[in-house]
C-alpha cells in the first residue's frame, strides 16, 4: 500500500526494491499520485503518507494547510503525521458498481498555494457471495432431444469483480446431464447442462439436479439453486432471432415508458411448440430495472429516465423460448446518446475573504474549479467575473482556476466587494451557473487625519478664567478602528517652551483647546500654537494646523502720570511761571501714559481742582497747561492745580496730578514762597469740617433763616452770582474743593466756599459755577467779589477772579507734517482728538511727543526747564533728560492734532520768558494729607 503511478503486483525483487524507492522519485516520474487500498478498510485506516509524496515535512503540514478535497469526504489528512486516512466506509459495489474504482482527490496547500492531483484505486475484496435469481430452476426437456443438446440454465450473479466474480459451475452427478460452462466475449461465465444420452419419458418422468456457483476469491464463496426438469413431448427447433446482437443508440432525454427496440423470433414448429415467449437472461438487475421486455411481442421499454452520466451503455440478454422448451439467445446493446442537460457547477475550495488594501495586483484571493457532468463541448466550462470589479480570473489545469486582484482595492471607498463568478459551457443552446463570493476589505493606514479648517483664528479677552475653552479643532481620518482615531497635541508654538503648558492646553481625544491661566493683553497680544492630529495606525500618520490666538484688550490698567513725577520723598515738584506771562502761556505739560490699547488708552485731561479758579487751563487731548489769564495783584504767587487724567475705556480710570506753580521772574524770588509757609491743609478734611460745621449752623440760627435770607436776597440782587458770610470767624481758610468723580470725567456740580485772608476781615463771594460736562476743560476766571484761595508755602492768598471761557490754545505750538500721529507722519489729523488710523500710528505716539519736546527744548525751551529736560533738572539735575523716561510707545495713545510743536524761542508767548523761566524746586515741607 503506497503510492505509485501505475498500479503493480510484486512479481520479483527488483519489483518489490522499485516499489520502496518509487515514492523517494514521486515528484520526477509523474504528476498525479496513486495509492491503491482495498475496500472496505476499517477508519482510520493509513493510505499513505501524502506529505513524503508530495515532498512536505511534518512541520509544513500544519503550516501549510495540506487538505484534501473530494466529492465524498471519504478521506482526511492527519494533521501531525501527514498522512492519508481513511474518514468513512469505502464500498466498492457501491460508490462504482461493476467497473474499475478509481476516486479522485486534490490535495491543497498554502503558502504559496497549489494543488496535487491523487487517485486512490480501491481494489476489490470477496465480499459477496454469487447469488440465483431463482432458488429453483424448472426445465421442460422433450424427450425427442438428442444427446449432446444443451440447455441454457439462468447464470449467478456477483457483484465483485475480477477474480472475485463468479468463476466456475458445478452440479452433482447425474447420468443424463453434464454441465458446460460458456464463455463470452466479455469474460462472463454461463452454466449450460449437457444432455449425455436421450431421455426416456416413460423410464424417468423428471429429474432433479443441484447447481452450485462459485466465485475466485480466497476463500470461495458459492451460492446453490435447484433444477427440476420434466420430461416432455418432442419439440426438435428451437426459436431463432432475426439478429443474434442488436445495437442502437438512443437520446438520455427520451421519456419514460417509450419503445427502445422489438426484437423478434421464430419457430419452424407448430402448435404450442412454435409459441415463443421473451424473456430477460444473463442481465444485471440495474438493467432490469431501467428497461422492461414484453414476453408475447418482444417490445423493448425504458422504465425510468436515462443518464448518459449515469451509465453511457446498456448490455442485455434476451431470451425466446417456444412451447416445448427450446429457446435461443441474442445479445442487445444499448447505447445512450449524451445532451447538455447539466449546468456546470462551481466549487470554491479556498477562499481568502479577507484582503488587505493596497494588496498588489496579480493576489490570489480564492481557488475554485468547474465540473460539467456532460460530455464533448457539452462538458467544456468557461469562466468569467462581472465587470466593474478589481478581481479577474486566471486558468489553471484540469478545469481549476485563479481569481487574482487586478486592480487597486481601497476600502475607503469600496468596503468589500460581491464578485459574482459565472460558468458557461459550450453546448447548444449552452447552459451556465454562478456563484457570488463576498472579499472584505481590511483596513490599512493609508490616510492621514485632515483638519476641517486649513488654519484657525480665535479671539479671546484678556483676565479670561483661567481653565476655560477657547477654541477646537477638529480632524477627521477616513480609516477605521485604531486607524482612524484622532488625538491632538501641541508640537510648536512661538512661546517659549516653559511658558506654554502655563498658557494653554489641548484636550486630546476632542481637541478643545483651553487656557491655562488668564492672559494679559499688555504682556501677551497674540501668540500661535501648531497643534498636531495624529492617528493610532501603525506607522501612525499625522497632520499640524495653526492656530492663531488673538488676546483682547479691556480697560484693566489706570492711567499713569509720567510728569510731572513725585520726588523720594512723595512731595511735588514745582514749576515757575514769569509773573508777565500773557494767557495762553504754555506752563507746562502733563503727560501721562495707559497700558491698554485702542480707546481703552484714550487720554483725556481735566482741571480737578485749582486754588485760583480761571487762572490756568488744561488742553482736553493734550494735557497741556497754559495761563488763561494775566497774573492779577491780588492772586497769589503760589497756585496749586490738581489735573485728572481718564481714559476712554467703560468704566474710565483716571489718575491725578498735582502741579504747583508758583509766579516768579527767577530763582531767587520763588525761594522765600518755598521755605516759611506751613503747608496748606488738606482741602477734602476742610470741606469736611465746613459740612459739619454748616449743618450745625443751620439747626442753631434756624430762626435767623428768614433774616438771613433776605439779607441774602438783597445781596444777591446786587450781585446774583456771590452770597456772602455774615461773621468772620465762620470762615475757615481752606483751599477750593471740588467733590469726587462720580461719572465719566464730569463735575456735577462744585461748592461755593467762604475764606478769608489770615490779615484780612473783608468778605468776599465766590460764584457758583454751572456743573461741567465731561469733555469741557475747567476754566477759573475772574470775578467781583469771588474769593479763591492759593495754596503757596504757608499763607493763602485771596484774589476776586471770574469764571471766563477756555482761551484758545496759542497757535504757535504745532506738530509739524513729519510728527503728527502716523507711521510716517502721513496721516492727517484734525482738532477734534481725531482717533488714529492704526495699530502703527498709536504706538509712535510716545515717540512724537518726545521728539516734540526735544524739539522744544533745544535753544531755550518754553516749558519752563533746561534743555530737553521738561523742567526736571531744577530738581535731578541738567543731566537727567527725556531718555531716563520710561518707552511708552505701545501705550500712549493722544489724539491726532494740527498743532506744530516749533523750538523757535519767543514764538510761545510772543515775547521772550523772563529769567529764571522752568527753574523747579521742591516745596518746603510736605503738604499736609
């Protein structure tokens, strides 16, 4: 048992020696591997060791998936060991009747795949044993029959074939009859009795005899039947047929219960010895089970439908017999004619239904062969897939073929595909079958994540919480699973690296981007962030965007007074003022910066309180400080101003300056106003007292109310702007008050205050003033009657002033084309505090007003200091100029003007300043809070 390609017997040594070395040269001697087995083999059984023949190792059996694949799963491969087994009961008889067994196999293996022909011979055993048709045989012999007649007897039948087949006849012995044994042309073996001498009708009326059969297997096996033969009358001719064989074909697709053949016979003798009857002798019982024989006519009929791939060809024996017994024999061939009455089928033996993408074309994905049971062109397959599919189909041997890919598979787009393959044959008309295999697609990393913007822009306020959202970005990745999850990080950004993870974070899995603490326009405006989106594939693929974010300003910082500054000690610095200065005077100038940006750091300045009421003014947008009157007799040399500085964010800050001013030609005359005079008491604790002191007065002199207020109303019909005090001693000397800022820069009203000179018991009346507006500068002027205190060393002064109209500014102070707001001095600005064009204008504002004042300050400056020193080296120096001020240039912001700042000297005033002109110094002693 083993493989070989012919089947052979052991004859000698040599035979037996080629056997053992025939598997070693399998694979160059033949392309088809045979093992021949006997039937019936227990399972389980070895057939051969298919894996040494096909040139396997026990470890490639496993690895490599070596099956095997038939119609009937009789067989199986022993996964360890590589060997053939026997899987279920194997019958000869059955699976091929009486011809010659030989079941095809394909093994199949993997990697790379391919397949082997085997035929497994099944060899028959003598598992049957002969079998009669009849147990008894009855024979009517005419006693007229000569010696030497013989008498055809009914053969037994075996389904084994060869040696196992029915080989010889024997009956017992008997004086009348001998048994010959015929052979036909096809090998079969049919008993025949002998008659050995005539029979004697009157001696022996009947005689009985034992027929045994035996077949050739080891041992025999035989089967036994009785003949019981009755002595009759003469009948010396026996039926002849019109042919002893008949031959014809007929259509597979001839219908049931047609005629297929008559044959006929006849008999030269009369009466009942020339009546023939037919009937069916030596014929298998498939054979009588297909076709029926009529006894009296000899019609041939087919009893069921034909198959051509059933069984191509139908021998019969057909026997007539007359009425004395004597019959002869003819042999009837039948032969059936194929049609295309089979579809081909497919059979899928390997299936891969998974496919990567991006697989090469020419992948085999499955194996599948085509089995038409038809014969000729009726039997011959073509195959072909449907259109619109990357798949096509490539021939191999023995009616196997190949679907391979042939074009690019991308499961973005087509997920899997139904490939429906599709056999015809080549009969008429031809007949055809499909079948749809199903190929997944499986997914690869071939995409990358793709951010639904190409860059991202966000607005976020500054003093934001910190914690908060500010942005998301988003991606998307086309691939699935792991392939197609998206996380987000920050990989680049244009702060430093430290400083990022305290400004901003991003959320991995949802790409919200959130703050990290709260940002601050004035220390960070915009900063941008690249933020990646990567996927889990592997490699993993990845995609970076922008991400710009844009800090907002809001109104967070206060203005700052950058002059005039405060010494060491906190007190104010002062400044000189020629007693001679015409209004319009350019004193000095307060400049003050803001942190924040755009109308946040829109400046404006405002008069907050002033010892002589309508003696100085203050530009709105310029902060600018100019005499809006000449010096009277009666104003004091030393004036207190108190400057407010707002910004024009909602809700404004502000900030406060304090200037003091004091009118003198030089140095030396200022001095003695700086060193004996106590400091002036704080004018928000007077007024205060004065509340206090007022309402205490207006519960006592109730009763003196009328008296007073008729007074009053004489007085004021005199003069309706002033009212007057009635005692002196209810004064009380106190600088001018003015309330609080309660809204945006306004004073909604201000008190009219009684004072009076230490040296003096006269009465003097102050004006009530209309309330201010808030873009109105606060103007003191002159007016009968109206006294206004001046803080100046440690006397007060008195002067009757009115309250006047801002004086136009002096038009010889102008920016020229080359210094007006702008980033190169090209805009055009107006009077109105005209709001600047852009970012760039506003942040070169400082710069102007620097180099204004250098400009200003070269020959002999009018504001009232050195050269270039804005009056600070009376205090620091002559060294100490505009360099030692801090840069604002990002966040000054001062309305556009058409003023021209000239360094003319005398063009100011138009007369040149008197000497000691800008001189500072330092008051005596501190005020007092």
């Amino acid at each position: 048992m083993g493989g070989s390609c012919t089947q052979t017997r052991p004859a000698d040594r040599r035979q037996v020696l080629f056997l053992f070395l025939l598997p070693l040269f399998y694979p160059a001697l033949c392309q088809q591997i045979r093992y021949s087995i006997p039937e019936e083999l227990a399972k389980g059984s070895v057939v051969g060791n298919l894996a040494r023949d096909l040139g396997l190792s026990v470890l490639d059996v496993s690895a490599r998936k070596l099956r095997v694949s038939a119609e009937k799963p009789l067989f199986n491969v022993d996964a360890e060991s590589g060997d053939l087994l026997v899987k279920d009961r194997i019958d000869r008889e059955e699976i091929c009747k009486e011809r010659r067994c030989e079941l095809q196999l394909e093994a199949v293996v993997e990697n790379p795949l391919n397949i082997f022909h085997i035929i497994v011979v099944v060899e028959d055993i003598n598992d049957h044993a002969p079998q009669f048709d009849k147990k008894k045989i009855h024979l009517d012999i005419f006693e007229s029959v000569s010696a030497g007649a013989r008498i055809s007897l009914h053969p037994a039948t075996d389904p084994d074939i060869n040696m196992n087949s029915v080989k010889d006849y024997q009956i017992n012995p008997n004086p009348y009859f001998s048994l010959m044994v015929r052979v036909n042309s096809d090998g079969g073996r049919y008993p025949e009795l002998s008659l050995e001498k005539p029979l004697d009708r009157e001696e022996q009326r009947s005689h009985s005899l034992i027929l045994t059969a035996w077949d050739g297997g080891d041992p025999p096996r035989s089967a036994t039947a009785q003949i019981e033969i009755s002595v009759k009358d003469t009948n010396d001719n026996p039926p002849v047929f019109s042919q002893d064989e008949y031959r014809l074909s007929v259509s597979e697709n001839l219908p049931p219960g047609s005629s297929v053949l008559l044959v006929t016979a006849t008999d030269q003798d009369e009466g009942a010895n020339a009546e023939i009857n037919y009937y069916f002798r030596s014929t298998a019982q498939s054979t009588r089970h297909k076709f029926s024989l009529d006894e009296k006519t000899g019609m041939i009929k087919n009893n069921q439908s034909l198959d051509f791939e059933d069984i191509e060809r139908y021998t019969m024996e057909v026997e007539a017999k007359d009425g004395g017994g004597l019959s002869s024999q003819c042999k009837v061939i039948i032969d059936i004619l194929d049609e295309n009455d089979n579809i081909p089928e497919i059979i899928v033996t390997s299936l891969s239904d998974q496919i990567l993408e991006g697989s090469l074309p020419g992948m085999v994905v499955a194996l599948f062969k085509t089995r038409d049971r038809d014969s000729g062109g009726n039997g011959e397959v073509t195959c072909h897939v449907g259109r619109d599919v990357p798949f096509k189909i490539s021939s191999s041997s023995n009616n196997y073929y190949k679907l391979v890919t042939d074009g690019d598979l991308d499961r973005e787009q087509t997920p899997e595909y139904n490939v429906t393959i599709t056999a015809t044959d080549r009969g008429k008309p031809p007949l055809s079958s499909s079948t749809t295999i199903t190929l997944h697609i499986t997914d690869i990393n071939d995409n990358a994540p793709v951010f639904h913007q190409a860059s991202y822009i966000v607005h976020v306020g500054e003093n934001n919480p910190p914690g908060a959202p500010i942005a998301q970005v988003s991606a998307s990745d086309p691939d699935l699973g792991p392939n197609g999850h998206v996380s987000y990080s920050i990989v680049a950004s244009d702060l430093q690296p430290r400083a990022l993870s305290s400004y901003v974070s991003v959320n991995p899995q949802s790409g919200v981007v959130f703050a990290q603490r709260a940002f601050d326009h004035e220390q960070l405006r915009a900063f941008e962030l690249t933020l990646q989106a990567r996927d889990h594939g592997s490699p993993a693929l990845s995609a970076n965007v922008s991400l710009r974010v844009l800090v907002g300003d809001r109104n967070d910082n206060a203005p700052r007074v950058l002059y005039p500054a405060l010494g060491p000690d906190g007190s104010a610095l002062f400044d000189t003022v020629p007693r001679a200065a015409q209004p319009g005077y350019l004193v000095t100038k307060v400049v003050a910066v803001d942190a924040d940006s755009g109308h946040n750091a829109w400046l404006s300045y405002h008069v907050l309180q002033a010892s002589e009421p309508g003696l100085f003014s203050v530009g709105l947008r310029t902060g600018e400080v100019r005499t809006a009157r000449v010096l009277g007799d009666r104003d004091a040399a030393r004036q207190r101003l108190l400057v407010a500085v707002r910004d024009g964010g909602q809700p404004p800050l502000s900030a406060t300056a304090t200037l003091l001013l004091i009118f003198a030609d030089s140095l030396q005359e200022a001095l003695p106003d700086l060193s004996d005079r106590p400091a002036p008491p704080d004018p928000q604790a007077e007024l205060q007292f004065y509340l206090v002191v007022a309402l205490a007065l207006i519960s006592v002199l109730f009763l003196l109310a009328v008296i007073l207020a008729v007074a009053l109303h004489l007085r004021l019909s005199s003069s309706p702007a002033a009212w007057g005090c009635f005692k002196p001693d209810l004064c009380v000397k106190s600088g001018p008050v003015v309330p609080r800022n309660y809204s945006e820069g306004t004073l909604p009203y201000s008190y009219n205050l009684c004072v009076a000179h230490t040296g003096k018991t006269e009465f003097n009346f102050l004006r009530c003033s209309e309330p201010l507006h808030p873009t109105q500068d606060i103007v003191c002027g002159d007016s009968p009657g109206a006294l206004i205190p001046l803080h100046s060393g440690n006397d007060l002064a008195t002067h009757p002033e009115t309250l006047t109209p801002q004086a136009p500014p002096n038009t010889d102070w102008r920016f020229s084309q080359a210094q007006r707001p702008g980033t190169s001095g090209s805009q055009n600005g107006d009077e109105t505090g005209t709001w600047p064009n852009n970012q760039f204008d506003t942040e070169m504002l400082q710069a102007m007003i620097l180099a204004s004042a250098s400009e200003a300050a070269d020959g002999s400056s009018t504001l009232g200091g050195g050269a270039g020193t804005m009056g600070l080296s009376a205090r620091y120096g002559p060294q100490f100029t505009l360099q030692h001020v801090p840069d604002y240039r990002q966040n000054v912001y001062i309305p556009g003007s058409n003023a021209t700042l000239t360094n003319a000297a005398g063009k100011r005033d138009g007369k040149a300043p008197a000497g000691g002109n800008g001189n500072k110094k330092k008051s005596g002693k501190k005020e007092k809070k």
